[in-house]
C-alpha cells in the first residue's frame, strides 16, 4: 500500500508544507521544491490511476501541453511525473481566493472590476487557445484571485479536464464540465471548442455582477433544458455601459456557436471598451453594483433582470424534445473522463484555496445549490439532486422583470417547459439620505462622497483636518491632522488608481486583512520607516472604495494612540449620512 505524502515529509524532490484540499482524483499540497526553493502547488493522484496504461499516456499529453502555455491570467505548470507509485503535477501556487468563495462571501462585484476580472480570464483562455488547449470548465471556482500587489490579478486554473484541440483520445461520448456553466450544444452531447469556452465565459461574467448562476434548476437535467431554451440573462437599465454589457451577455451565451465571439480575443476587446466606458462615465457607473435587496438593510433596489430570446431552433413535436433533451442531459451527468492538473476540480478545501483546488459553495451564497457543484466529469451514477463599489451582503434571487432589449430579436425556439427561477416579492420603494444631504432611490444613487465634508462621512474623525497637497499622482484630496506625536492622514484617490500597488510598494511589507465596524474592509499595513521623523507607521485602504488613512508617529506607543483615534465608516454604510 502507498504511503499518503504527510506535512513534513519529502516526496521526491518535494517538501510537503501542507494539504491544501482532497477528492476523488488526489489530493492537493502546499510544497516546496527544495532545488529551488520554490513554494508550488502539488497535486498527487491515488495510486490506482498509475495502473492504468491510457490515463498514463493521457496524462503526461496533457501535462506537456499545458506546461507549453506561458500566460500572466493562467497557472503555469512546472513540473510532472511519478514517485513512489503516484502521479504528480506541480504548479505556479496562488494565495487568494477563488471567485466563487469571493462572491458567496462579498457579493456581486462592482461593474468596472468584475468588467476587468472577466477580460483578464479571456486573455488567459485566448493564450490556451492558441497553444491548442480548452479548457472545458471555466466557472468561479476556476479563477483565482490575487490581490496582494494590484487591484485584482485573475488566474485561470485548474486545467484539469482541459485537452489539446487535436486530441483524438477523448472518450467517445463523454461530456465532461460543469452542468451550470456548459453551452446548450454540449448537453446535447457536442463536443468541446473554443466557443463553448466563450459560453462559459459568459456565465462568469453574469455570476460576477449578480451574484447568481444564469439559470436556476433543482437538478442538473432541469439546468440542462434551461440552458438549452431559456433566454439569455440580461440586466435591467437603460445607461450605455449597462447597454454594452448585456450585449456582451447576449453574444457570448448566444444559444448558437456561430453567433457568439469568435475567439477570446474578440470577446476580451469588448470587455476592455466596457470597463472603460464604465470608468469614464464616473463613479456612479464604475462602482455599480448590481444585487438583490437584503432584508433589514438600505439596501432596497433588485436586480432587475430582463431577457433576450432563444436563438432559432428546429421545431419539433414538444414531447420528443423534452426526452431528448433529458436524455442527453442525464448522459451529460453520466459520461466524461476528467483529469484534474492545475487543481482539483472534485477537491474539498481545507481551508483557504491557494491554488487550483475547488472548495464547496460557502454558505449563504446566493449561487443556487449545484450551480457550480454538479459535474459531469466521471460520475458512475445519476443526475446528482442537490437539495458605488459596495461590500457584500446576503443575497437572494430575484423576481424577472421584462424590458425590452437593444439585442436583436430571432424568433424564439418552441418553450419548454422547466423549473422557473425562484423569486422574492420586489422591494417596495423607499429612499435613503445621501452623505450630502440628498435623497436617493438607492445607496449608490448617492454617488462616492467627496470634498472635506463627503469625506469627514467615510472618516468622522477627520472633522477639522486641513487639507494638503501630495506628489502621488493618485490622490486627489489630502487632509491631515497633527497630535503632536503623531499625525493622521486621510486621501481620496482617483478611481481606477492601484492603491494596493501603491501602498505595497510604499510599505514594503505584506498587507493583512482589515475591518471596519466588524465589516471586511480592505487591507491594512503596519511598518517602520527608519529616517522619517515619525518611523512608526500603519495604513489602511478600502477595497471597494477610493479612499485611506495613515498614521505616523514618533514611537510605536503614538502609533497606537493615533490608530485608535482613527474613527471610520462601514462600508455597507459608505455614501449615506
């Protein structure tokens, strides 16, 4: 029997660290490649999978296919082989959460930043295509998120079930991906190309900004006919960035292949001209985040989602489509032969993801049960039946609403009958009071708060500060506030600029986690800077919203009187008075 690699222990030229996560392909280390001295994610599969001559053969194919793909948005693969009896791959490790935990836990994201997740995720799909590769299962859960150095760094992960284009290995009839984010082709047993990809890409970017899967379903047969008939999610409003986006939706999740993007690169050119659109057109528009209210908050207005009809399908007798349709989705459910590479795509996490591994839909997500847990890649049996810039907050789904669409019209398909999305009675109307004074239909209505009175909302100890100049380009108001031994600084940046970046740099040192009223907040940085008059230092910047605060003192006593001076807003509470 194989022993099972242990923290502490070598494993070839390894040194395992810690597991990250397991499944039923292996199990996921932290390790170092002790030659080098290199921190790598290591995947070591059950020794039964070495036994098997073709899965052998199949594997090293894969794994020299992906090591020849050399992107800045996808993991890179280091290494490969075999110890004691068990297959490995090692690869490029991540520390930073996989989108899916950072929607179930924050919320749909703002519009300009999910704009920019999704466009950096096609330019590592666009690099894979290019060296032959698909990736098969893109979704949340496969893009890693590094936040440490820039305002987001997006990783597309875990190849695991992803082929060379000319690959004649395949098993013949295997549907291997995640039902939730599959295009309606490959329910119907189709195979893989760079189009159903790009359909896929598209859900991604529906998950981003509303915190749902695009279509809802108990079971993975009722998902699989409401990706077939249901219409493209769209998103309700009127504004040309909003507009713009709904055209990326409707084109990239097109019910027919020749009608989505043509490549990546095409779809990523789009993405790129929305996210600059949305950031010329001012914070109201870039910080946008669209969700369903939350119950007890201020928060009131839905989503509004409105629809772009099917594309033309050949008509049939209702009846036969329906069983064929359930047919080849429980095929889809059934058949597949997956091998997980950069991560572990079947994986539980131990804890936090670090690299290719897939943790399990966090609690209080508002992704439906099985949107992005129902695979089909192996399983032996059935259709598995699963039970401004603003922070996150629980969510739920909410109720369709109807608009017209600037999308072209085809002729809808024949309907099919399916479960419908669960719904939530809308909100009735109210208003709220802004931080200047006015009253807004919604809390990013009010627009980001600015000037010595906006700010002296998101800081209420800054009352009295005087304002300041600075050198970095990035800020646009200075306020400071001298104690004596230590003085208190607080900054508006220009929207878009890399504050993480910046702060970094200017630190020199790891940012950890920080919170404001008990609510995540954004980073925070405590260090010496040996030479100034006042060395001892802390800085704190918000994630979601273009403003910091500093503190310097002459001891590391004034620092912390400074820092428990320093009185600042939720950011659920951002924007209101």
């Amino acid at each position: 029997m194989v022993d099972t690699p242990r923290p502490g222990e070598p494993f070839g030229r390894y040194r395992i660290v810690r597991r990250i996560g397991h499944g039923g392909m292996g199990t996921v280390y932290e390790a170092v490649q002790e030659n080098l001295g290199r921190s790598v994610a290591l995947k070591v599969l059950l020794p039964q999978f070495s036994d098997e001559a073709d899965f052998r053969a199949r594997f090293a194919r894969e794994a020299h296919a992906l090591a020849a793909l050399d992107s800045p948005h996808a993991i890179q693969v280091y290494d490969h082989g075999e110890e004691s009896g068990q297959l490995f791959i090692a690869t490029q490790l991540i520390h930073g959460p996989d989108l899916q935990r950072l929607v179930a836990e924050r919320g749909p994201m703002p519009m300009s930043m999910a704009l920019h997740v999704v466009a950096q995720v096609a330019s590592g799909l666009a690099d894979a295509h290019s060296v032959g590769i698909l990736h098969r299962d893109i979704k949340p859960s496969n893009v890693l998120l590094r936040e440490g150095h820039s305002e987001a760094h997006a990783y597309l992960c875990d190849f695991g079930i992803a082929r060379a284009e000319d690959d004649d290995h395949t098993v013949t009839g295997g549907v291997t991906g995640t039902v939730g984010y599959m295009a309606p082709e490959r329910h119907q047993g189709a195979p893989a190309s760079a189009q159903t990809d790009i359909y896929a890409l598209g859900c991604l970017l529906w998950v981003l900004l509303s915190g749902q899967s695009p279509y809802a379903g108990n079971t993975g047969v009722q998902m699989a006919l409401a990706h077939m008939h249901e219409p493209v999610p769209q998103l309700g409003g009127s504004s040309s960035v909003l507009t713009a986006v709904n055209a990326i939706l409707a084109r990239a999740m097109d019910k027919r292949p020749d009608r989505r993007y043509s490549s990546a690169i095409e779809m990523r050119r789009d993405l790129l001209k929305a996210t600059e659109a949305a950031t010329a057109g001012g914070a109201a528009a870039a910080d946008t985040v669209l969700r369903p209210p939350v119950e007890g908050t201020e928060l009131r207005s839905p989503v509004q989602i409105a629809s772009v009809p099917a594309s033309t399908t050949p008509r049939r007798r209702r009846s036969g489509a329906l069983l064929a349709a359930a047919a080849v989705a429980v095929v889809a459910l059934l058949g597949g032969v997956g091998v997980a590479l950069a991560g572990t795509g079947d994986d539980e996490s131990d804890g936090d993801r670090a690299s290719g591994t897939a943790g399990a839909n966090a609690s209080g997500s508002s992704l439906p049960a099985g949107a992005d847990e129902e695979e089909a890649s192996g399983s032996e049996t059935a259709a598995v039946e699963p039970p401004p810039e603003s922070e996150p907050s629980p969510s739920s789904t909410p109720k369709p609403r109807s608009r017209k669409s600037s999308t072209p019209t085809p002729e809808p398909s024949e309907s099919v009958t399916s479960t419908p999305s669960p719904a939530i009675e809308t909100a009735p109307a109210t208003t709220v009071g802004c931080w200047n004074g006015a009253e807004a239909s919604s809390r990013q209505a009010c627009g980001l708060p600015s000037g010595p009175a906006g700010l002296a909302t998101v800081f209420p100890s800054m009352a009295g500060c005087a304002a300041t100049t600075s050198t970095v380009a990035g800020k646009v108001e200075v306020y400071e506030c001298g104690y004596g031994d230590f003085l208190i600084r607080y900054t508006r940046w220009a929207p878009g600029f890399d504050r993480y970046g910046y702060l970094d740099s200017n630190n020199g040192v790891d940012a950890a986690e920080w919170y404001a009223q008990g609510e995540f907040a954004g980073r925070q940085w405590t260090n010496f800077e040996g030479g100034d008059p006042q060395p001892y230092q802390w800085s704190a910047t918000y994630r979601y919203y273009p403003y910091s605060v500093s503190v310097e003192g002459t001891s590391e006593d004034a620092r912390q009187r400074g820092v428990a001076a320093v009185a600042v807003t939720a950011p659920s509470r951002i924007g209101l008075r």
